[in-house]
C-alpha cells in the first residue's frame, strides 16, 4: 500500500508570513493524485489543493501553491501571507487510479498562526 | 449541489452497547462512500469503502462493521462497543466514473465518538 509521511506534527507561522509543509510519499505508479486537505478546529474536512502527477506545473489556489517534485515524490504546501484562519491541521492525501477507490493520508501537520 | 450528512455529532457510549452512524449523501447517485476514523492527535485511518449497494471492503479486522443499504446511504455499526473505539469519525463520498471529479473526497461533519 501506498504510504503518505508528514514529518512535521506541528509548525507555526506569524501572521503574514509563509511557511511551508512537507509531504512526502512512496509509490510505484506514474500517475496519480495529491491533495491536501485542511481540518480547522470545526474537524470539517475542506480541499485546499490538488495535483494531477501528469501535471508538470505546480497547482496554485490564491495563497495556496504546492512544490510538487515527482522524482523526489515530495509535495510540499506553501500558504503565503498566512492568515489567522489558516489555523488548522493540514492532511496530505494520495489517490491512485489503480487502487480500486482508496485514498492514503498522512498524520497531519497542526499549523498555529501567531498573530 | 451535492451534499453530505452524517449523524449524530456527538455520542456518548458504554462499553459493550451497540453503535449505529448513519451517513446519506444528497445530489449524485453511485457515490462512492468511506468511513474513516481520526484518533487523537493522529491521521486518518480508513475504515471502510463502498462501490455500489451491498458492496462494502473492510481496511482493518476490528468489531466495527459498514453496510451500504441504499444507493446514498452508508452506516457503521458495532455490536459492542471497546473503549479503544472512541475517536473522530468521519464519512466521505467521491463521484464515481471515469472522470476527474471521482478524485476528490469531499467529508461529513464528523462524529465524535466517546466510549466510557
């Protein structure tokens, strides 16, 4: 089974900044998805970000952008001018196409922002 | 748009006493559907998935069962409940089909679950 590592269990940034979260993955396939996934204290799972592996271009949603290294099999998320309500626990996720319909996270990354 | 429900928020249980969450999804038909569950400060382990009706695949041995009664419905259930069953349940849907959209899981609220 594919494995999702998020070695960071806690970060933190002032607001305004940008701060970064790693992600990484093992896999033997070429094509497959990633995401990450923000969990706010609500517990409510939201998308943040999603990546195709075909894809070269690194996926951006506003303040959002990955750092998307195949090779590597990184995919680190990138939250600029960080806002109070960044606050939340943030689950990398992968998906293959050729695992039936499952998707792998990882432990979570808890991300304070200080004001 | 589509929709997901999943109740109750918040459940209190003996040990030993039978659990029943119930998860339907609103506005799309075939979903595929998930149970996870969140222990405290750890990630999310799958439970289970579902297909279709009556199609159910287990991730790990445990007393925790699913069943999928209904095209959008999809429950978890214990006959009797262990202490080491409370966490943060959740349940999630993703289009099924070819297209680019079965790749994203979209969550329920949440269940939290404390077995005393």
């Amino acid at each position: 089974a594919q494995t999702v590592t998020q070695s960071q269990p806690e970060m933190s940034v002032q607001e305004a900044e940008t701060v970064t979260l790693s992600c990484t993955y093992d896999t033997s396939e070429s094509d497959y998805y990633l995401f990450w996934y923000k969990q706010p204290p609500s517990r409510q799972m939201i998308l943040v970000i999603r990546q195709e592996a075909y894809k070269q271009q690194n996926a951006t949603e506003n303040r959002f952008s990955v750092n998307f290294q195949k090779a590597a099999k990184s995919f680190s998320l990138k939250i600029s001018d960080s806002q109070l309500g960044d606050a939340a626990m943030y689950f990398c996720a992968y998906r293959s196409p050729n695992t039936g319909n499952q998707f792998y996270f990882g432990t979570g990354t808890s991300l304070t922002v200080i004001p | 748009s589509q929709t997901i429900h999943q109740w109750p928020a918040t459940l209190v249980q003996p040990v030993g006493s039978p659990l029943s969450l119930e998860c339907t999804v609103e506005g799309t038909s075939n979903p595929n559907l998930y149970w996870y569950r969140q222990a405290a400060g750890r990630g999310l382990q799958l439970l289970f998935y579902s297909v279709g009706i009556g199609q159910i695949s287990s991730e790990v041995p445990q007393n925790l069962s699913a069943s999928r009664p209904q095209d959008r419905q999809f429950i978890l259930s214990s006959k009797k409940l262990l202490l080491s069953d409370s966490g943060f349940y959740l349940c999630a849907w993703s289009p099924s089909g070819s297209s680019e959209a079965k790749n994203i899981q979209y969550f329920g609220a949440g269940t939290r679950l404390s077995v005393l």
